[in-house]
C-alpha cells in the first residue's frame, strides 16, 4: 500500500479513536484502558510475520521472543479485561444507563 | 503456505479493524462493556488466524509453540490475580506489548527500504523501549518492588536531557546507516529514558502514567504497522493511541491535574514528593464499640472506601456492615471518589466483586452535596481524595485535585492502619479537627469489630 493510502487510514483512524470513547464514565475507565491495553497486544500479527520470515536462527530467536510478549499482552490483555466486567456484568439488571449510552447507541 | 490471496486478506483485516472499533465503543458503556471486550478478542482471533493463512511463514511450528507459551504464562495469571493487583498486571502487559513491537523493528531494519520506513523503525525502537521500561518501573512501584515515592537525584534533568539528546543522535545515525548495532544502542536509550521518565513520577499519579504509557505502546504499535505495510497494526495502534489520548486526560481531569505537571513536574520540583514522617499531632483515638454506636444511632451514613479496604480484602465486610445498618432502618451509600484504588473506576469494581448494589455506589459529583445532611461519614482506608489540603493548600502536591468533602459530615470515622500518610505521602489536617475520630487497625478486622459491636446493639 503507498503512503498517502496509509497516511489516510492513519488519521482517520486517529478521529475514531477520539470519537468512540468521547463520553466514557469514569466507573468504565479502568476496564477502557484495559481493553484498549489488548487490543494493542494485535503486534502479534506483526511478530509472526518477522518470526515467519526468519532464516538466521538469532533472528528466529529474538522474533520467537517478541511473539511471546505480544501474545502475554494480547491473552492476558484480554482475559483480565474480562474478569473486570465478569463484577459489572453481576448485577447488569440493576445498572442504570449511563453518560456513554447516549454516545454509543446510534 | 498462502491460502488467502491479498484481497482476502486486506477484507479479514478489515473485518478484525472494524471489530477493534465496535469493541472500544462496546467497552464505552456499563451495558455493553462486557460483549465490547469480547468482540475485540474475536477481531484478534480473525487477525492471528488470517495471518497464518495468508503470508508465506516458515517456522510455523516455532511459532505455534511461542504463542502457546505467551498463552500459558499470561492467562493464569491474568485469571488468578487479585483484583487490587490488577493495575501493575494492566501495566505489565501494556510493557510487554511495547517491547514486542521494539523488536519487530530492531528485526526488520535489514529489509527497510527509504527514510520514511527507517524513520518509523527508529519511533518504534524508541516508543517501545519507553514504554516497556516505564511499565517495569511502574509495575515495581505498584508491586511496592520499589518505593512509591517520586525517586529523584540530583542532576536528573541533565541526565535525562543527555539521554534524549543520546536518542535523537542515536536515531539520527541509524537512519543514515542502518545499523542495527546503532539500532541496539537506541533500545537501550529508550530503555534509560522510560525509566527516567516514570522514576521521579508520584505513587498517587502512577495511573495516569499506565495510561499514557498505553499510549505510547498504542503508537508503537502504529508505526510497525507502517514499518510492515499492515494496515490493521495502523488502525489498532493508531485507535488506541487516540482513544488512550482521550482517556489519559480524563483522568487527569478527574484528579485535577494536568499530563505534562505529572510527567515533568518532578524536574520543576513541584511533583507528588511526599513525606513519610509520622506526625505527633494528638489525634482522638476510638474503639468499634464507640464507631459502632455512631452507626447505629445515625440516620444518614456515607462510606468512603479507598484502597486500604482493597487491600485488607474488607469490602465483603464493609458491604455487610452496609446491609446491617439498612436493616435497622439506616440510610447507607458508598462515596466513590473517581480514583478511589488505585486506578479510575478501580473501586467500582472491588465492590461490585462484593455485590454492593450500583444504585448504593455514588459518584462524587452527586454525593458532595449530600455529606451535610449525613451524620456519619466512615472513611474506610482512604487519606488523599478526602485530604481538605487539595482545596485550601495552594503548595501542596495534591492541589486542585477534587475531593470527598467528608469534612462536612456531623462526624467523621477514620478506620486507618497507622498514622501513616497516604499514598502521595500528605499529611491530612482532616484527622486532627474536633469532629473526627480514629479507629486503628487493618480496615477488614476493624470493620468486622464494628460490624459486630452494631449486630449486639
């Protein structure tokens, strides 16, 4: 893809990220950073393609390592988000609507 | 193997970029949040799964077992940790992610081609390295590895400027000659710089610093996407980097303070330093039996739960303490300053873990106005976000911040460890006014005393 592609997506993608979490409560903070905190763990994609493309063995052995530390951060990043909500989800029925509901449902 | 041609592939990629976004929407709102956090696990799941299937990998089963390894160690650890744990485990994994994409980008110097992809290379290396670092030193300050109080020395800011001076040449030369021993060398001044960068950082303000770090990991992120041509590492770390823009801020606002005050107030001398001096102040020490007859004899009673009760594992008690007091006709609610814990909203969920009812959660703007009417305000473990010095000290370090106004209850009980100051290290004027009374101990024993002084009443 040519730069100017990939300068779009970039700063488009900068207005999304602005706009999808503009009016988050602060209860949500925490389980927000978390989840965005996972979803950067997607390096993964970019490890095992270096580590897919390694033919000297350091290099395999320093991408095997970086595939090791995206997928902790992408697992991990995950599943603890998810234990965070598992307490909000306990007691859904009584959650009253918060200041993000207006901003996320269109 | 290539069973994917590049058009699928891209359309995958699309797919996961697309489920990335519904999921920080989904995780925007109390309702949706849990589902949000799962549909971003399926996008990386399509991702991880499109990548196999599409490039031309050698070393797959390497590969496989590398991630069965990251897999093994990180969920067990993510499943067991104890809820007040999770901000250092939130840091450490953001640390992790950092270094990952640091050295995708060591790796791919030799294939890079033109200034621009070099010039991504270098804002990888440097931005990863910060960020793993940083999270290193956060975690250890989190852990308690290491003090929570800003470490700083003399000469500090002529370090750091050497440091980033070092960086900036550093980068400089590996554009020019693309070597990736120059390159090691720019690793490990960012390693130097995150570290310096977080060090002198106050306990109280470690969370805004998670989360810009999870910033930088974001842009990282961003610039290998562009170092490998991969569009969805630009839109995912690109995403985050904006979204965790919005959200460090919010946070800062939360607690009055601005990002660049945190991050280099220390070298201004103005950070959180605190002291750990114990006062000889005389202060009016009480017993659970004289809490629990305040309790009991009270119309009106607001908790304020901070991370001592996190800590001492108490909020099971504290939410039972509630319920007996209800019982006897009592109104009760939970004042929840908006970074009670350790992290914005971390209270909320310690508390939900003990099923305390959300309408009994208060957030602070509503509750202030409400502590004159209340005739006991019980401040469970927490000093700074009830500290008055935030509003009348015009030096101190927690200056600005928004407080619990406690001081406006007819009483107020302190369930406190010791005389300790709290976390930024401020002694609080609140403990010696005439009104207030202090009961010592572990919040969770105190609280189970009081609970049962109320239940024999």
């Amino acid at each position: 893809m040519d730069g100017m592609s990939l300068l779009t997506i970039t700063v488009l993608a900068v207005f999304v990220g602005f706009e999808v979490v503009s009016k988050v409560s602060s209860t949500l903070h925490t389980p927000l950073m978390s989840g965005a905190n996972a979803i950067h763990g997607i390096i993964l994609v970019g490890a095992i393609i270096v580590a897919g493309q390694a033919t000297d063995p350091w290099v395999l052995t320093v991408a095997l390592l970086a595939v090791v530390l995206a997928t902790a951060n992408l697992v991990g990043g995950f599943v603890v988000t998810d234990r965070m909500l598992h307490m909000f989800h306990a007691r859904k029925d009584a959650a009253r609507p918060a200041a993000g509901d207006k901003a996320a449902g269109k | 193997m290539s069973v994917l041609d590049p058009a699928w592939t891209a359309l995958l990629y699309l797919v996961a970029a697309v489920f990335f976004i519904l999921a920080l929407r989904g995780l925007s709102s109390p309702r949706t949040a849990r589902r949000g956090n799962l549909v971003g696990a399926a996008g990386a799941v399509i991702a991880v799964v499109t990548v196999f299937l599409s490039a031309r990998l050698e070393n797959i089963p390497w590969i496989l077992a590398a991630i069965a390894v990251g897999a093994a160690v990180a969920a067990p650890v993510a499943r067991r940790v104890k809820m007040t744990q999770m901000p250092q485990l939130v840091a450490l994994f953001n640390g992790v992610g950092g270094g990952a994409a640091a050295l995708v980008a060591l790796l791919e110097l030799p294939h890079a081609d033109g200034p621009w992809v070099r010039l991504a290379i270098v804002f990888t290396l440097l931005v990863g390295a910060v960020s793993f670092a940083g999270s290193g030193v956060t975690f250890a300050k989190l852990q308690e590895l290491m003090t929570t109080r800003p470490v700083l020395f003399p000469g500090l800011p002529v370090v750091m400027a050497a440091v980033l001076l070092a960086s900036v040449a550093a980068a400089a030369a590996v554009m020019v000659t693309g070597s990736t021993a120059l390159a090691v060398l720019l690793l490990v001044l960012g390693l130097a710089a995150g570290a310096l960068l977080v060090l002198p950082v106050g306990g109280a303000d470690v969370p805004i610093v998670i989360s810009l770090l999870n910033v930088f990991t974001g842009l990282a992120v961003a610039a290998s996407g562009l170092v490998l041509g991969n569009v969805l590492l630009v839109v995912a770390g690109t995403l985050v980097g904006a979204s965790g823009t919005i959200l460090t801020r919010a946070m800062a606002a939360a607690m009055g303070r601005s990002v660049a005050g945190i991050m280099f107030g220390a070298f201004r001398g103005s950070s959180t330093a605190g002291s750990t001096a114990v006062s000889e102040r005389p202060v009016r020490s009480s017993t659970p039996e004289d809490v629990a007859v305040l309790l009991r004899y009270a119309q009106r009673v607001i908790i304020v739960p901070g991370y001592g009760l996190a800590v001492a594992q108490g909020q099971h008690t504290a939410a039972e303490l509630a319920q007996a007091l209800e019982a006897r006709g009592i109104e009760v609610d939970f004042a929840i300053h908006p970074v009670a814990g350790r992290m914005p909203g971390h209270m909320n969920v310690l508390l939900a873990e003990a099923n305390v009812p959300y309408e009994s959660l208060k957030e602070m703007v509503e509750i202030n106005p409400e502590f004159k009417t209340a005739d006991v305000a019980l401040v469970v473990g927490a000093n700074d976000v009830v500290n008055p010095a935030a509003k009348t000290t015009a030096g101190s370090p927690i200056y600005g911040m928004p407080i619990l106004e406690v001081a406006a209850a007819r009483q107020v009980v302190f369930l406190k460890r010791s005389m300790r100051p709290g976390f930024a290290g401020i002694e609080n004027d609140l403990l010696y006014e005439p009104q207030t009374s202090l009961l010592f101990g572990d919040a969770k024993d105190s609280l189970a005393q009081v609970l049962g002084a109320v239940k024999s009443l």
